[in-house]
C-alpha cells in the first residue's frame, strides 16, 4: 500500500492544451451511459439531490451530472484542473450555483458522512490510495445511495495499427516510469489491467448484487491492458463478490474512426509527457500505415454499480 500518493494532482495540473487533447482523444461518452447510472439510481431509491464527481478533471462530465442533479460537487487534486473547469461550466451552465468545488484528493475528502446521494468515479480511483478512497467515498453516502466507478480503458485498434500504437504506449510509459516511483506505476496499471475485478464492494456497505459491467471485451481477457510490455503487474486480483452481477456486452457508441491527428490527440490525452522525438517517429510510423486514411477502434468500458445499505 503506498504511503502517500500525489501522482494524479501533479500529472494531471494543466492546463486548456491538454484537456483539449483530452476532449477529442478520449471517448465521446454516450447518452446511454449516462441512462444507465441514472435508470440504476432511480430504480434502487436514490434521490437526485447531491452527486460527488470525484476526479472530475475539467469538468466535462459534471455538467452532464447537472442535468438530472439538483448539486453537483466537482472535485479534483488538480488546481488548473478546476480552474479549467470553472471556465467551462462557467461558459456552458446557465446555473453555476448548481456547483461547488473542491481541490482535494478523495483520499483527503471532508464531506460529511451520508451527505451525497451518489458518488460518480470515471477514470480516476486508480490514481489513488485505493482503499482508503472507497472507505471514505463509501462513508459519504447516504442509504440507498449509489456507488459508479467507471474506466474506460486505453483504446483497441485494428490489427494493422495495434502493435505500433502497444509500441508507443509503452515507450510513454517508460518515460513515466523515470518521474514516479516504480511501485506506484505498477500499482496503478494493476488496478486498471483487470479491468476494476480488485475493487471489492463488501455486502457490509452495499446491498447484495452489485454490477460488475463490461463493454467491448471482445472475447479478449486483457482487454484493459495499457500496454504489454508495461503492464506486467502479476497474477489477475479479483474481489469479485459472490453475488455481485456480472455483464458483458457490445455498444457500438464507444466504436469510431480515427486519423493520424486523432491518434495524436488521444496520445496527448495521457499525461506521459514523452520525449518529442520519441513521439514524433512512432506517429510518423502509424501516419504512414494509415496511409492518409482511418482505422477502426473501440473502448473496452468497465462499470461498476453498488447500492449503500440503510
């Protein structure tokens, strides 16, 4: 267990350049995923008061929360982050005081205990100190309050361009390597590897059956895999439960076309900071297997949903 992790409030405090890599390299979340927490919400006896975006980045996802949520608590480790995103919410909300920010770590978090309705998690409980961030999200929930954890996974390409875009990755990552301390790397690729199977969601905080929700696997166990060569973090942790509920699936909204210049945005969208040259000859390389032209991808998207118990 690490002893005091601020990996993602230093990597992730930028800011427009690489929220605007972030905005056309990460996925266009679908409306669906959004029906989903809200139809699961709903039909457990959530009420749509307050919802803590925990790890919100710029903001994006939070206003999308502000639609079905009477307050939105927008909260990050990140200062430019959250500058970022009072821009944008400022910009694209005619109610800004829908909002209320917070620059903190969830590992940190002082809210009061039962005082959100919902805890929403995409993209970043794997930055953290794992268990005490779920001890502490699970803490703020009220009864009947629901638990969404989300990843979306580094995306899949087709077969002419995976190798070289796996190649990339890893080089990026080794970089990242040389800037954070092994351990922590190596922590936080495991925990995204599996696809969140480590997260353990105990019958003692949530209502039995849990759902444990894949997308896009595509018949591939390693599906969530960054990157081979990196990615060697041992044997597959599961604290799957034994009535939790597990689902698979295919969505076609997390599938696209992409160029050379959206692979250079969704690259970007990381916060490996690699060496110029080092970038420039592996895109170089996929531009020209690409050949002027487009190549077909998908996210791998695990979902995690769980009801406190009164």
């Amino acid at each position: 267990m690490p002893s005091d992790i601020k990996t993602e409030s230093t990597l992730f405090d930028r800011r427009t350049e690489f929220w605007r890599n972030y905005r056309i390299g990460r996925p266009a979340i679908p409306s669906s995923f959004y029906q989903r927490f809200y139809d699961y919400h709903a039909t457990h006896g959530g009420s749509f008061g307050t919802v803590h975006d925990v790890g919100a980045g710029f903001g994006e996802l939070s206003l999308e929360l502000s639609k079905r949520f009477d307050h939105v608590i927008v909260s990050d480790p990140a200062p430019k982050s959250l500058d970022v995103a009072r821009e944008l919410i400022g910009a694209a909300s005619s109610s800004f005081n829908k909002f209320s920010f917070r620059q903190e770590r969830v590992e940190d978090c002082e809210l009061p205990k039962a005082s959100v309705d919902a805890i929403f998690c995409c993209n970043a409980i794997h930055w953290t100190d794992l268990d005490k961030a779920m001890a502490i999200s699970t803490d703020q929930l009220k009864p009947h309050g629901t638990l969404f954890i989300c990843l979306n996974g580094i995306p899949k390409y087709d077969s002419a361009v995976q190798p070289s875009w796996w190649s990339m990755v890893d080089n990026c990552l080794a970089d990242v390597k040389k800037r954070m301390p092994k351990a922590d790397v190596e922590r936080i690729l495991a925990i995204q590897d599996n696809g969140y199977d480590c997260i353990a969601l105990p019958e003692s905080d949530f209502e039995p059956g849990a759902v444990r929700l894949k997308l896009n696997m595509m018949g591939d166990p390693a599906a969530f895999v960054q990157a081979p060569e990196s990615s060697k973090g041992g044997p597959h942790v599961s604290n799957v439960g034994p009535h939790d509920r597990l689902e698979e699936g295919v969505e076609e909204d997390w599938f696209f076309d992409v160029d050379i210049e959206g692979l250079r945005a969704t690259v970007g969208s990381y916060p490996f900071d690699p060496d110029p040259d080092m970038l420039e000859r592996h895109l170089s390389k996929l531009d020209i297997i690409l050949a002027g032209g487009t190549c077909r991808g998908h996210w791998p998207v695990s979902i995690l949903m769980a009801t406190r118990r009164t």
